[in-house]
C-alpha cells in the first residue's frame, strides 16, 4: 500500500501518515453545486485515510508532481502531501 506524508497547518504543522490518497476533478456540475451552495468555485476534491479516520477536503489542486501535491482549502489552508519512498 502506497503511503504518503501530509503535512497539515490544521494540527499546528505537525505530519502524519495518510494512506488510500483520491484526487478528484470536479465536473463543470459539480462546480455549479459548490458556486450556488458555498458561494466558492473549487476545482478538486482530495480524500485519504490516516489514524483519525477519513478526511476530504474541497478547494484547489496547486501543484501536482511525482513526489507530492500541494492543495489549498475552501478555508485558505495549504497542504502538502508528499510521497514516502521506500
């Protein structure tokens, strides 16, 4: 199983360990829902497992390389999830 470090500013910096990482394209519908609901035009959904449980986010897909992506939240928060090499 393909294992990857997410840094998050959500728990003060800290990193963990996630697993079972989704990235998801949102379709122009899917768009339309988020605009009329929330009042935002993201453009991806990123979901995983860690420790706590499963975790999806909404927002913006900002960088996506072979070692890691960078994601910003509807709320303004920048993650980055980084591939583990063995």
């Amino acid at each position: 199983m393909e294992k990857f470090a997410w840094k998050a500013p959500i728990m003060g910096g800290n990193q963990r360990t996630v697993f079972h990482l989704r990235i998801h394209e949102l379709s122009p519908d899917e768009k339309r829902q988020y605009i009329d609901s929330l009042g935002v035009n993201p453009s991806h959904i990123v979901s995983f497992r860690d420790c706590d449980g499963h975790r999806t986010y909404l927002g913006w897909l900002i960088e996506d390389t072979h070692d890691h992506i960078v994601f910003k939240t509807i709320n303004g928060q920048i993650h980055r999830i980084e591939r583990m090499h063995r």
